[in-house]
C-alpha cells in the first residue's frame, strides 16, 4: 500500500467540516404558499378589479367629505397580498445553509445569491432570537462582526441551530442575551 496513512488522513479533513443543511420542510412550505399567495393576489385582481358595482359607495363621511367605496377593500386585500409575497421571497432569500470549517476556524453562510465566509476571530458577541408565530416557536442566533455588521440565521431556514451555538460557545464568543429577529421574522 503506497499511502497507508491516506485513509486516516481524509476522515479528518471530512471531521472538519460541520454542514447546518436547509430545513427542507419549511422551505417548501414556503414556496408553496408563495404559489398561493401569487394565486389569491391574482384572483383578487383579474375578478375583484373587473367587478362592475366597484365604484358603491360603502359609506360616508361627510364633516371630511370622504366617501369609502367596495373598491378601497379590494386595494386593501390587495396590499395585504403583495406584503405576505415580499415576506416571503425575502425569507427565502436569506441564509439557508451554513458551513463550520473548524479546521481553519471560519464560518460560511450561504444564501441563493450570496456566499459569505468570516473568521471566527472576526465574531464579536452572538445573540439569541425566538419568534413565535401561532402554530410554532423559532429559533435563531444573531451574529454580529468587527466590522459592525450582523448576520442572521434563522431556524426557519437551518437545520439543527443548537450546533452553530455549541460552536461558538466552544470559541469562547460572548453571549449577549435576546434580542428580537430582524425582518422578515419579526
């Protein structure tokens, strides 16, 4: 055998690498209330625009001389269509995969159309995060830099947060205590 020590050698290299995969299940979930969302935003335009008595007056208010037609409620499930949409894509957008290399003791969030990689000397302190919605409690940490930029990375999207804490723990980076998620979680 010419490298008897090869073996050996690649399970260490593969032991450095610590991969926190996309939660798969939430991800889908979200695309396909996207879909939805896009369908209801549509039926709400295509069926409710072209709606021939859009012009009734509701009520009225006349000390202002302000007259509340069916039409403003269509705007307004309108506007509310278009707002889940946005939180949406921009949730999807954020980090959804995150690489430890604790080899070389760096960091590497990875988003759709981003890829950041930083020094773990580079993290001041980290912060916790809880988000709680109606159906279930989210957790995320909030990692903020020398160069006074913060990162988030959120358990809607990571799988398994407890090891990126364990992590930074074992670096002996400061815990800050909570702090409330940033947009689109919050």
């Amino acid at each position: 055998m010419l490298f008897p020590n090869l073996h050996k050698a690649l399970f260490v290299v593969r032991n450095t690498m610590l991969t926190l995969s996309t939660n798969s299940a939430n991800f889908i979930g979200r695309l396909f209330f996207l879909v939805v969302t896009f369908f209801l935003g549509y039926i709400f335009v295509k069926l409710g625009l072209q709606e021939s008595n859009n012009g009734h007056v509701v009520f009225r208010i006349t000390a202002i001389h302000f007259e509340f037609k069916t039409i403003y409620i269509m705007y307004f499930l309108i506007l509310i269509v278009c707002f889940l949409a946005l939180t949406i894509i921009v949730s999807l957008i954020s980090i959804n995969k995150v690489q430890v290399d604790t080899a070389i003791d760096s960091i590497t969030f990875v988003s759709l159309f981003k890829k950041q990689t930083i020094d773990t000397a580079d993290i001041i302190e980290y912060f916790e995060t809880v988000h709680r919605n109606p159906y279930k409690v989210w957790y995320g940490l909030l990692i903020k830099t020398k160069d006074n930029t913060t990162i988030q990375v959120a358990g809607q999207n990571i799988n398994s947060l407890s090891e990126l804490k364990d992590y930074l723990e074992e670096r002996k980076i400061s815990y800050a205590g909570q702090k409330k998620m940033k947009f689109p979680y919050n």
